[in-house]
C-alpha cells in the first residue's frame, strides 16, 4: 500500500510564495536538492494542481539541458519515470508524458490509487493538498523550511484544519535550510 505524501518548501513563516508569487527564495542548493531527490525515489505517482504542474513540467526536457548538475538530472530522470495526475478545469490538454488530465479531485479514487499501489505517491501544490489533508488522504507531510520570513502569499499548510502530526524525522542542511518529516497520526487535536 502507498503512502500520500505531501512535500514543500515554505519560508520560515509557512509561505510557499510571497505576496507578488515570488518563490525565487526557496531554490534548493545541491545538498537540499539531492536530499530532495533521495525522498522522491520511492514516488511512483505525483498529484498536481494546474498551477503547481505548469511550474514543473520544467523538469520534462530538463534533463537534455546542457552541463546541468547531477542532482538536476537525476531529479529529471525521477519525473520521468513517475506518473502525473493533473487536476484542473481549466487545461485542455496536458503537455508531459505519462499525465492523465482530471477535472475534479476524487477522494475515492486517490483512496484506491493508495491501496492498489506499491510505490509512494505525492500530492504537490497548496490547495490540492488542503483537499487531500481534509479528506484524511494525507500520510506524511514534508516540510522544508527556509532560513527567510516573506510576510504573507501562499500558504503552505491550510487554515482551519486541524491534524494531530508526529515528528518522525529531522535535519539541518549547510544553507540553513531545516527538513520537518511528520506522519499524520489521524487523532484528534
């Protein structure tokens, strides 16, 4: 059975973009970025919101860009290899490989995708991930925290949903960058 993993980085203050969608400021280095690589190994399946798939479908030809770092390509060579769900009503079709376009999140189907697979899957992006984390999909929740405070924009997490979370892991990287690794415990708060 696969676990729904939610995964992001935020400012210190819980922002994924800033108040102009300014997320410049969350470029992983090549410590973060390979440590990233190492927990996206086990995804066989991402979920993504129009706007968070838009911004990576980057790493679909990244891989043929010219003296790219190792982390880079590998990255490209995980997202090759995973399949893609894209959740939008507005997308006539989309532009990656191995990409199923839906209209609407179905939390039965994910629910199914969940138990039928022996691989991990992620749900990327805030406001797909808030619909996921209230219908209780959500297994663990990833949290990369950048050494910067941007005032306001986009939320990592959701308001008004509570989640009781355990730390399971931790670890502070050379930039000043702190990885936060919970497991949703799924009791009350």
């Amino acid at each position: 059975m696969g676990r729904l993993i939610y995964s992001a980085i935020s400012s210190l203050d819980g922002y994924l973009a800033d108040e102009e969608g300014r997320f410049d400021w969350s470029a992983p280095d090549a410590e973060v970025h390979a440590f990233v690589n190492e927990l996206s190994r086990p995804i066989g399946t991402y979920l993504f919101g129009r706007r968070m798939y838009e911004i990576m479908t980057f790493w679909e030809t990244a891989d043929e860009l010219p003296d790219e770092p190792r982390e880079i390509t590998d990255f490209a060579a995980l997202w090759l290899a995973a399949d893609k769900v894209v959740y939008s009503t507005s997308l006539d079709a989309v532009s990656t490989a191995r990409t199923t376009l839906e209209r609407s999140f179905d939390p039965e189907a994910v629910r199914r995708w969940k138990a039928e697979s022996d691989r991990d899957l992620s749900v990327g992006g805030p406001h797909l991930a808030a619909e996921a984390m209230a219908a209780g999909l959500v297994d663990e929740v990833q949290l990369f925290l950048s050494p910067v405070i941007v005032g306001g924009g986009l939320r990592a997490l959701p308001a008004n949903l509570r989640r009781r979370l355990e730390l399971v892991d931790e670890r502070r990287f050379e930039a000043g960058v702190v990885h936060l690794r919970y497991t949703v415990t799924g009791e009350p708060v």
